[in-house]
C-alpha cells in the first residue's frame, strides 16, 4: 500500500472548515440548560419552577415529573455480571433527571428550555430546589469503610458488583512459596477526557422523523439507545455526528443529557440545542482510571516468575452499568507478556459519590499494564535484578506462540524477546547509566522507566462484533466510500479512502468518505477497542471485491461476453487480449440511468481479538529542589501488525503517550471529602499537558502480522496509553529510588514529589 504524507481531512480542519455539532445551523432552536444539583448526596424534597416558568422566554422546565408521565424510565447501558458467589450484578437504575436522590455534584436535576441562553440561564437561577443534604463518600477506601454512607440503598456496603477469576488458592500458594514476595499497593488516579469539542447536541423535527445532530463516537448505537429509550421505531430517527472534536471513550453510550434535550425537543415538537460548557464537562462527563490496585508476585531466586495476584477496587462513580465494566474486560492485561505460571486476579466496582466512571482511551488496558509493569520494576530494584534482564528470562517465547495464557488472554502470535531487544537498543537503554551520571552532575534526578505491554484490541475480547463499509460509485465516476467505524480525530479518512483506493487501483481524489449519519451508514460499531482497521478497514476490502465482482458482471453484459474474458485494472474493465473496454464510471452512470446504483458492500466480523504490544522506554528528570519533573526522552517500539500508514500509527502512539505521560505528571481529577464537592472544575485547577511539556516521542515498529483479519492488522488507537502510564510512572520511581523514596504514586506534580523526597530524606530539609 502507496504510504502518503499527511492527511485528507487536515486541509478542511486547517482551514476551519471542519463541520462539528455545533456548526449545524439553525435559528429556530431553542437553547436548553441544565439544573445541576451543588449537593454530592441528598435527597431532593421539593421543586418549585413556577416563578422560572413565567420568566421572559422560557418554554419548558422539564423535571424528573415530567418524564415519569411519559413513561420514560431510567436509561443506562445494562450489567449483566455474575459474581465469584453466583450473585448476579445488575445496574443501578440511572434515572435521567435526579428523581428522589442525588448522587453527585453536578448531576442533572431539571432541564430549563428558553429561547436564548440568556433566558435559559436566568430561569436556571430561578428553579428553587430543595436538598436535605447527606455525607458523601469519594473515594473507594471511604466507600467500603463500615459503616459508610450508601450512595445507593440497594447497594449493601457501596459495592456495585464483585467479579473473580483464576485459581486463587492456587496463586496465594504460589506466591507465598516463591523465595521472594513482591507486593505493591498503587492509586491509579481519575482523569477527566478533556475533549476539544465538549458534549453537544441538536434536536429537530424533520416531518415525521426526527433529526439528531450530536457530538457521539457511536451514532449507530445512539440511534438504538433513544429508539429504546423512547419507543420509537429506528427508522424515525436521523443521527449524524460529523467532525468530532475528541472523544476517548467518554462520547458513548445512552448519553444522559442528550437523551433529555430529545426528551424536550419532542415535547414542544421544536429545535431544541444543548452545549455543555467546560465546567459541565468536568462535572458530568464519564471520567477515567480511578482506581485501587493491590498485586502481590512470587519471584524465585533465579528471577522466575512463580505467581500472580491483582485486587482491584475501581471507583464507578455514582452508577454501575455496562458502561462500568472497562477494569474486567482488559483485566486479561495483568498477565503481561510473561509466563508467569498461575494468576488470579478480583475487581470490586465500588458505588462513590463521583460522577460515573467509564472508558477512556485504553479502558483498563494502561491500568493493566501498570499493575504487572509497576511490580516488575519494583521486583528488578528490590532484589538487584537488572529490569531489562529479569524481563527477558520471564518472557512468552516467539516459538510457543500461539500462547495459551492461566488468564484470560490467549495470545494468537507476537515476537516478545525480538521486541524487547529491539526496544532496548532503540531508546539506547545501554547508555542510561552514563546519561544518569551527567543528570547528578547538573544536580538532577534522573530515572529509567520500562513498560512491556500487550493489550486486546478489535474486541472486546471474546465478544467481537461486526462491522460494515459500503463502496457506492456515482454516476459522475465519484465514489462513495462509507465505514461503520468512527474517526474523533485518528485519521480515518486518510487510511479508509488510501485502502479501498489502492485495492481498486484509482486515485484517492475520486473518493469522499461518509461516516456517522445513520440514513448514509445505517450499521456500524463506531469508535473503541482499536479496531477501526481490523473490523471497518477489513470490511471495507470485502466491499471492493463485491465491487469488482458485481461490476464485472455488468461489463460482461454490456460488452456481450462472459465474466470470465472480462479483466479489471485501474478503474478500467478490458475484455481479455483486445481493447474493448469500459470504465467504471460508466458502469455508475448506466446504473443510475436505470434507477439503480453500482456498489460494493462488505462486512466483517474478526473471529478473536487481536494483541499489539510494544516496549515502552521514558526517562526523567527530576529537581530535587522544586520538585519538578521533566520528560528527558521517549521511546517506543510496536508491534501492531501490518503497518498501513507509518505516519498516522506513530501519530496515535505518540497522542496515547501524552495522555498517559499527562496522567502522570500532572493530570488529577480532585473531590473534597465529606461533601464531594469537585475542586478541579476547569482548566484553572486541572492542569493538561502542552507541547512545552513533552520530549520528542520517538517510534518505531517491530511486527508480527496476524492472521486473524485479512488486513493483518493489530490495532494502534489505544498503544501510546496503555505504554506510558507504566514507562512514565516508573521512570519517575526510579529516579525517587535513588533518594530513598520507597514508593510512589501518580501524579508526580512538583509539590508530591518535593514532599516525598523531604519525606524520604528530613535532613535535606
């Protein structure tokens, strides 16, 4: 496959031509905003809207009351889960406006609908709300303390479900039998996804249908919610997400907002527009990570690997549904690429009074990498092994691939050691001692991070679905290329539109690429797990060979022979050994003539998951007098199959890695105990990365093609992240090491890291 230099869609995004939710135009709409409760627990005994009723403008409150009337239950995505004592764990019933209770600060408590936000928010002021305030419980270990608030009542003791796999007996025994024991306890700390373009919507009547303009990273699956949700047939309903200003995992699902302003749109039969702001956003969105792990692991003398175990207590925020489930499906990482012989692993969903917690970019894969990654290292520094070598006596052998793991993962291919070396030399591991020496010299800290990861991706895992491209020619000879899959900024324009026209031997500029209207592309799975190449890209070459076969056919009979004397090349159907011919176009246009259209359609559905992996290499830098951290270097080494675009693979590691590298350094999403009021409500408490804080991020590519896609493909989306977050925390721990910090964990913000070392060291004091 032709490898190109940059990216279709970057010319309209440069030029600001880039069509997002909130450039749909329409002067009619109304404007919704929310009532947003400021009490984390409580319970509401009144709601009193008449006086924001006859406020100028005003043409709706709508209130939990209202949606009761139409018989609009409680929306989220289902949990079915069952429990390592048979209990089965079903969702805590997320109402869409706060009924009876409220659960965290920011939830939506009513929706106030005017004809200019002015209005709108001058009647928010005026919804008089009655709260009867309760203790609120923000972390997991608050939450599970006896005797600890409830933030559900049918939630005993704040779990919202328990889950265990593995021979636990088995692990604890071999653990405990191991000539060491290695035992980590490590905070994952929450993050918000910090989206360019926050959560937005546009609801309208458009006859007897109604039209959805939404910032979704699933439309498809959208449509389905609020078909459901509203009991309205699918047909009735129009969605289109365009460009989509970021996502990460966050844009998905029954999104509750959204579904309200569908609520009131339909009630009043108008436009009706919602934008979140940015405080909004980080009241309400889906947050990340935010979570307790607990690893113990058997290290024999020679540096084996005897056993593993991982407890994890992950914060779900208010609700656990199926949109809480991201710490089990990708638990499977925990195993790592070693052959550690027996693993057992639990995850308790722990109810807070938080807003939900959910997917973002890597659910649960980087927290994975992190728990096995971490002790590693720790194992490497507590017992005198070198990191780089006790990893290499415990990896999975190229020759015994495929790999049946003891948990949950087995993997299909990959080359661990030749990655491994191949990484080492890459990011020069051989030449950090000296670098270290030249570091001190300067009075600086300087510390050596390594990440092995492996993560499913196409999946999840055991649980694949299918996807679908359309190739639809005009009859202008332009060519319509449709994917189920969903780009929020990864590039999939560039790679769909590359793939499809390579395999049909024409030039790129005849395409236009379609996604996330649901009239032009009726299926799809949209964004996640990585696999938008393995399931769409697979699809999509299915689709041009249903092309071809179908076009031929039509050549055939307009040349007057058999298919079999008809051959394709470049748009250009010959018969065999003469200069008849006929293009492509034509066949579009004689298609169109007869009130037809000539198109390819191709589905696909990968039979398993696939298993990217990488070794990841960071190095800081650290001021022990400020306590600043600064990226010194970063590298990375992939395997991700096929390579189709080595521009736009390296360019989602690289945003990967700065998201993790983020989380750690300086990344914390903060509530004040006691009253769960959010501290870090903008961009003013909650500090982002920016280019100043990164180093160059170096990649390159070590691959092992897979043959469970026709593509051979790997998947990339979520690489970058599940790498860093370990590479990152551990290069800060190894720099902290060497002033006797034990144990350290995220976010290296300079005031944690100059306490720590103050801790660690009172007479530097």
């Amino acid at each position: 496959m032709a490898q190109r230099s940059g990216r279709i869609e970057d010319a309209r995004f440069i030029t600001g031509h880039g069509r997002y939710t909130a450039d749909v135009a329409d002067p009619s709409a109304l404007t919704a905003v929310f009532v947003r409760s400021p009490v984390a627990a409580g319970r509401i005994e009144a709601i009193d809207t008449e006086a924001a009723a006859a406020m100028p403008g005003v043409r709706a409150i709508v209130t939990a009351t209202a949606l009761a009337e139409a018989g609009v239950g409680p929306v989220q995505a289902p949990l079915n889960l069952t429990g390592p004592d048979g209990t089965v764990w079903t969702a805590v019933n997320r109402p869409l406006l706060a009924t009876d209770v409220v659960r965290y600060v920011g939830e939506p408590v009513a929706l106030v609908v005017a004809e200019s936000r002015a209005a709108a928010l001058d009647a928010v002021e005026a919804v008089d709300v009655t709260y009867a305030d309760a203790s609120a419980v923000t972390t997991v270990t608050d939450a599970l303390a006896p005797g600890a608030p409830l933030v559900s009542a049918d939630r005993p003791g704040n779990v919202g479900f328990a889950w265990a796999h593995g021979d636990r007996t088995a692990a604890d025994a071999a653990v405990a039998a191991a000539a060491h024991q290695v035992r980590l306890t490590t905070n994952v700390s929450r993050v918000n996804a910090g989206a360019m373009e926050p959560r937005n919507v546009l609801v309208r009547p458009d006859g007897e249908r109604w039209e959805v303009y939404v910032s979704h990273q699933a439309p498809q699956a959208f449509r389905g919610a609020l078909s459901g949700a509203f009991g309205l047939p699918a047909e009735a309903i129009r969605v289109v997400a365009g460009d989509v200003g970021g996502s990460f995992g966050m844009k998905m699902g029954p999104l509750r907002e959204e579904m309200v302003t569908f609520f009131a749109a339909r009630s009043l039969g108008a436009a009706v527009r919602w934008i979140s702001d940015r405080t909004e956003d980080f009241l309400s969105d889906e947050a990340g990570r935010d979570m307790l792990m607990h690893i113990a692991l058997g290290v024999d003398a020679d540096g084996t690997f005897t056993g593993l175990t991982v407890d994890i207590e992950a914060n779900l925020g208010a609700y656990a549904t199926g949109r809480s489930q991201p710490p089990i499906f990708n638990v499977g990482g925990i195993a790592g690429v070693y052959r550690t012989p027996v693993i057992a692993a639990t995850v308790t969903g722990v109810l807070t009074n938080t807003a939900p917690v959910s997917a973002y970019r890597g659910a649960g894969r980087p927290e994975a990498t992190l728990a096995i990654e971490r002790t590693v290292d720790k194992a490497a520094r507590d017992l005198g092994f070198d990191p780089v070598e006790l990893r290499r006596r415990n990896l999975i052998p190229a020759d015994q691939m495929p790999w049946e793991s003891p948990f949950i993962f087995n993997y299909d291919c990959g080359d661990f050691p030749k990655v491994l070396a191949e990484g080492a030399a890459f990011a020069d591991v051989a030449g950090f001692p000296e670098r270290r020496r030249q570091s001190e010299a300067n009075g600086k800290l300087r510390g050596l991070g390594i990440a092995m990861c492996v993560e499913a991706a196409g999946g999840p895992y055991k649980r694949t679905s299918m996807d679908y491209s359309d190739i639809i020619v005009g009859e202008d000879g332009r060519i319509v290329l449709t994917g189920g899959a969903f780009s929020a900024g990864q590039g999939l324009e560039t790679a769909m539109i590359d793939l499809v026209s390579n395999a049909l031997g024409l030039s790129p500029e005849q395409f236009r690429y379609v996604q996330g209207d649901t009239d032009e592309v009726p299926q799809g799975k949209g964004m996640g797990g990585s696999s938008a190449m393995i399931s769409c890209g697979s699809a999509a070459m299915e689709a041009a060979r249903d092309l071809i076969a179908k076009a031929t056919a039509k050549a055939a009979d307009r040349m007057e022979v058999s298919e079999a004397d008809v051959e394709y090349s470049e748009g250009t159907f010959r018969v065999v050994g003469t200069d008849r011919v006929v293009g492509l176009a034509e066949l579009g246009a004689d298609a169109a003539a007869s009130g037809e259209r000539l198109a390819g359609n191709g589905a696909f559905k990968p039979e398993e998951a696939t298993f990217p992996n990488g070794f990841h290499v960071c190095e800081v830098e650290i001021d022990p007098d400020t306590g600043a951290t600064t990226v010194a270097s970063y590298a990375a080494v992939e395997d991700i199959g096929r390579v189709l675009n080595e521009q736009l693979a390296s360019g989602q590691i690289h945003g990967g890695v700065v998201q993790g590298l983020g989380q750690i350094l300086q990344e914390d999403v903060v509530y004040s105990p006691g009253d769960g009021q959010l501290l870090s409500a903008s961009f003013m408490d909650y500090s982002m990365p920016r280019a100043d804080d990164m180093p160059t991020i170096r990649t390159a590519f070590s691959n092992v093609e897979t043959l469970l896609n026709p593509l051979r493909v790997k998947g990339v989306g979520e690489a970058g992240s599940v790498g860093a977050v370990a590479a990152g925390l551990n290069a800060v721990n190894d720099a902290l090491a060497t002033r006797g910090v034990a144990s350290f964990d995220m976010p290296a913000t300079p005031v944690r890291v100059w306490e720590a070392l103050r801790k660690a060291s009172p007479e530097a004091v």
